[in-house]
C-alpha cells in the first residue's frame, strides 16, 4: 500500500519557477503534483519536458489538471470542437512532461433529455479525440474525467463509469469532496461507503484503472446545486473527513494518489499525510 500526498498546483509557500517544485515538494515530504492548467494550457514543450524530469529525479508523480472551460456535451459544435481542442492540448503537455493522468471536468446536462444522453455525448467526443491523440502520438497519459461537484455537471459516479467503460486508458478522479457537495451530505459519511465506491469502480473497470486509484481532497461548503467553496481540513463545520477516506484506504490496502485542494495546498496535503500515518498505526 503506497499512498502518495501533493498539491493541486504551485504551493502556496513557494516562490520560483515551476521546475523547482518537486524538489520542494520531496524536500518537506510529499511525492506527487498536479500540474494545474484550469485556465489553459500555456506551457510550452521545453518547460514542460524539463518539469517532467525534475519530478522523475525527486520521485514525485505528475498528474494534470485540464481547462475549466470544457463541455464535451455542449449542442452547440464550436463549443464542442472548442472544448475538445483544449482537452487534446492538456493531453500533449501531459505526454511532454510525462504526468500519468489528465484530469479533466467533463461537461454539463443542459439541453440534453437525461444525465445518459449528456454522458453518451461526452463518450462520443472523447472517443474522436482518442483517435486525434493516437494519430498524433501523445498516447501516455491516462484521461482521466472527476467526479464533479454540481448536479448540473456530468460527472456523477455512474456517469465517470460510463465514460470510462466505453473509452480505453480511463481512470477515474474520485473528489470526494465534489461527491460529498453533489449528494447534499449523505455520503462519503462512513467507511464502508467509501469502500463501497472503490469496490464498485474495480469490479466496473478493473484494477488497473485504479492502481493507484487518482483522488482529490478538501473540506467543501454545498448548497442547493451542490459545491459552493473548498475549505482547509481545520474547519470543523465542513466535511467531509478525510480519516474515514484514510481508513478506507487502509482497510482495503489500495496505492491511492491524493491531491490536496484545499486553499492551504500543501500545508493540508501534509496535514492528511499524518492523518493516515495515525491511521495505519
Ligand atoms: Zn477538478
């Protein structure tokens, strides 16, 4: 059982340039990164590649986080073709620097009959842009779509399962915090449903997809359509708590990858680090 602990993006109490983050982040005791590009992906190869090696030499795991802006379900065909061309650019940058796993929201239900119909929407597109990346030669990295935090985006559960039935080198992003502001509370409460959750993705999908199984984390404020902000772990009055998530980790002995999201980045990512070495105990 291998748990691996890092930021979503640059940490907040580092200052310089993107190479030098692994080694920062070796140095106070995480391994891995999630290269964030939610507002496009601008870096260029070089910096890329060069990135890519200095996490191989401190044994930090890469992941990236695609544009925000993607809706794989839109109607309308710009924005559609639009979305597409954005995840195909997090997928280049991600085979340039080697990170594992491209991460990305999948889109949304408006304008479609079902939550089904969106997600058979969103396969269709990625299956035409797996045949772009194939042909292109950018076929390392994993997609990888979340577990996202509105009822009105794709990306329940069954929806992550769909697509990733249906689309070759898938992993799930399981954000625990997004299932637990998408369901009003109700989950992500105890132990056995969390283990409930990765028993089902492992007999849905294999264990491949889920060796390590990529996760996000932070305590989250919901409202009525679900997630409303990301909170620091120390605020008693969000949830949901990670030691139950830890436990289950445990409990089953999986190699989880866990991403910090909470605003305090790495200083939670250690936070829940010592929380599951209490845990182990
Ligand atoms: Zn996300």
């Amino acid at each position: 059982m291998k748990i691996r602990f890092g930021p979503a993006g640059k940490p907040i109490n580092y200052k310089g340039d993107m190479a030098g983050v692994p080694a920062y982040l070796s140095k106070i005791g995480l391994d891995a990164l999630e290269y964030e590009a939610v507002r496009g992906v601008r870096i260029k190869e070089e910096k890329a590649r060069l990135l890519g090696e200095e996490a191989e030499k401190h044994g930090v795991l890469l992941s990236m986080h695609a544009p925000y802006y993607i809706n794989l379900a839109s109607k309308e065909k710009e924005k559609a073709e639009a979305s597409r061309k954005r995840l195909y650019q997090a997928v280049r940058a991600s085979h340039w620097m080697k990170a594992y796993a491209v991460v990305f929201h999948p889109g949304y239900y408006k304008g479609w009959t079902s939550p089904v119909e969106a997600t058979k929407e969103v396969i269709r597109q990625l299956k035409v842009l797996v045949d772009e990346i194939t042909t292109d030669g950018y076929t390392y990295p994993w997609l990888a779509p979340e577990t996202t935090g509105k009822d009105s985006q794709v990306g329940s559960l069954d929806d992550i399962i769909m697509i990733c039935t249906e689309i070759p080198k898938c992993r799930p992003t399981v954000d625990w915090a997004h299932l637990y502001a998408r369901n009003q509370g109700k989950t992500v409460l105890t132990v056995e449903q969390i283990v409930e959750v990765i028993d089902r993705l492992e007999k849905e999908l294999g264990s491949d997809p889920i060796n390590p199984l990529h996760t996000h984390f932070s305590k989250i404020e919901y409202g009525k359509g679900g997630e409303k902000m990301h909170h620091t772990l120390e605020e008693d009055e969000y949830g949901p708590d990670w030691r139950i998530v830890c436990k289950a980790y445990a409990e089953l002995g999986i190699n989880a990858t866990v991403i910090s999201e909470s605003p305090i980045l790495e200083e939670d990512a250690l936070v829940m680090k010592k929380i599951c070495e209490e845990v182990k105990k």
